[in-house]
C-alpha cells in the first residue's frame, strides 16, 4: 500500500463514529469535505468541485474528535493518505444522479478543531501531534 502526507481544511460531512477495536483500540471514522470554487478563465462560468476524504483517528485523538465534532464542524487534518495499491488513487463511486465521484483514505496524525460554527466545532482544543501518532496501533504502516 502506498502512502502520502497530507494537510488540509474542510467540514465534516456527517457525525464521526467511533467504537473499540476487538484489540481494545478506540477508533474513530469521520468523513471531511473540501471545497473549491474559481471562474474558469475560458468560460467565465464558476465552477464548484468537492473532495471527500475517509478520515480514521486512533486513541485519544479520535475520543476527542467523537466527543467535540459534528457534521458540519470545520476541522484541519494532517496525516497519511492511502492509495490503493492497483487503481493508484482514490475509491471512485457513481452517485445516484449518474455523476462519478472520488473519496481518499486518511489516516490522521494531527488535527485542530478550527472555529465555533454551531455544529460541535471548538476553537479552544486542538489535538497534540504526539498523541495521534502514539495512539497508533502498531500495524497502522508508520
């Protein structure tokens, strides 16, 4: 499996789920939504693309993102991105509209709550790199 560092800032698409692995590790899945919007130069029409990424955070920084995000909640995400080993990029998925669309595999290292939106997001805390990265199970591929 291939993997890639990676940053960046968006909202949560639905509440994070967490539970205990049968090893006792807490896990916590999220997905995170990045938004670009520009004018293209040619048409002059403004154009809109989303980005998912499947986020996964282990021990304390994923009780604490399943204890203060929400759907909604903005968030910024360090960590290592996941290919898959024969397509090479994301999962890619139809959706019911008949458009096609792409999601990537993250597993965090560090993250910071970013703001107060209404939706469980939190300025005050922030996640502490170490503890992301300790609360790794030991076949997490670091």
């Amino acid at each position: 499996m291939l993997t890639h560092e990676i940053q960046f800032i968006g909202n949560l698409g639905k509440d994070p789920e967490g539970r205990y692995t049968p090893g006792g590790q807490f896990v916590c899945n999220f997905s995170v939504a990045v938004n670009e919007k520009y004018t293209d130069k040619n048409s002059g029409q403004k154009v809109e693309n989303t980005d998912w990424f499947n986020c996964a955070a282990w021990g304390k920084a994923g009780e604490t993102i399943n204890q203060y995000l929400r759907k909604g909640s903005k968030v910024f995400i360090r960590g290592k991105m996941t290919r898959d080993p024969k397509k090479g990029g994301p999962r890619v998925f139809q959706r019911g509209d008949d458009t096609w669309d792409a999601s990537w595999e993250v597993t965090v290292r560090e993250f910071n709550m970013l703001g107060d939106n209404g939706s469980g997001g939190n300025g005050d805390r922030s996640s502490q790199p170490t503890s992301a990265e300790a609360a790794q199970p030991a076949n997490a591929g670091w």
